[in-house]
C-alpha cells in the first residue's frame, strides 16, 4: 500500500477545480505540487489525466447526489 501526506493550502469553493497544494510519498519523501484536482487525481493514482478527470467527475456526481438541501 501507498501513503501520502496531502497538504491544502488554497481552495476555491467558486471554483471546485481550483485547489493548490503538495502531495508527499511517505515511503519515498518525494514531494509534488498540484494546483487542479486533476493533477491531485493523477499524483496519487499515477495514472492520466484523462482517466483521473472521468475519476474526479464520478466522485463529484456521487457527492452532489448525497447532499440534502
């Protein structure tokens, strides 16, 4: 199993694609920024930026859906 240490610094609740922090790789100590959830996505599933859109976009759908209003 993986672990990273996710750190937020900036977040645009106007604007859910617009977040700005670091990802760390605990075992490695490899420290990335991100400024999209996008890229966010991508750093920690390692896969395109493609995919983790379609994964951020799933997982936005399912949290709107849960929401009570």
């Amino acid at each position: 199993m993986e672990n990273y240490i996710v750190r937020v610094y900036r977040r645009d609740e106007c604007q859910p694609e617009s977040i700005t922090g670091l990802v760390e790789a605990v075992e490695s100590g490899e420290v990335k920024p991100f400024s999209t959830l996008t890229e966010l996505a991508t750093l920690l599933t390692g896969t395109s930026a493609i995919a983790a859109r379609t994964a951020i976009d799933k997982l936005c759908f399912a949290s709107a859906s849960t929401r009570v209003g």
